[in-house]
C-alpha cells in the first residue's frame, strides 16, 4: 500500500543522496591530485604568451556558388 510506497521513496532518496556524496567525493580527490601535480610542474602547464582570438582559429569561410 502507501505505506511501502513510502518506504521505497524514503530509501531510494537516501541511497542517491549517498550515491550523489560519494561521486562527488570521488572528483574532489581527483580533482585535488591533478591541482597537486600542476602545483609540482609549473612547466608542463605554462599559459600561452598571446592569446588567439576565433577568427585565427578558424578557417575563412568561401561560399562554393
């Protein structure tokens, strides 16, 4: 009855709340280690001295009519 239906909500929210917290931890840690690791090499991750703008990226655009 509604009572069981109840039940089976109550626990599924609890089971994707710790579901949720759990994947959520998971990308913290990794998140922190990959920090870590560009904190300990500065070289590997320099910033490019300029900037390109989208219009260097991209190909110019010719119609073919």
């Amino acid at each position: 009855g509604v009572h069981r239906q109840i039940l089976l909500a109550t626990v599924g929210c609890f089971v994707g709340y710790q579901l949720v917290k759990h994947t959520e931890y998971k990308h913290a840690r990794v998140d922190r280690e990959l920090f870590e690791y560009m904190r300990h090499h500065p070289v590997d991750f320099h910033s490019p001295a300029e900037k390109k703008r989208i219009g260097q990226l991209l190909e110019d655009f010719h119609p073919v009519r």
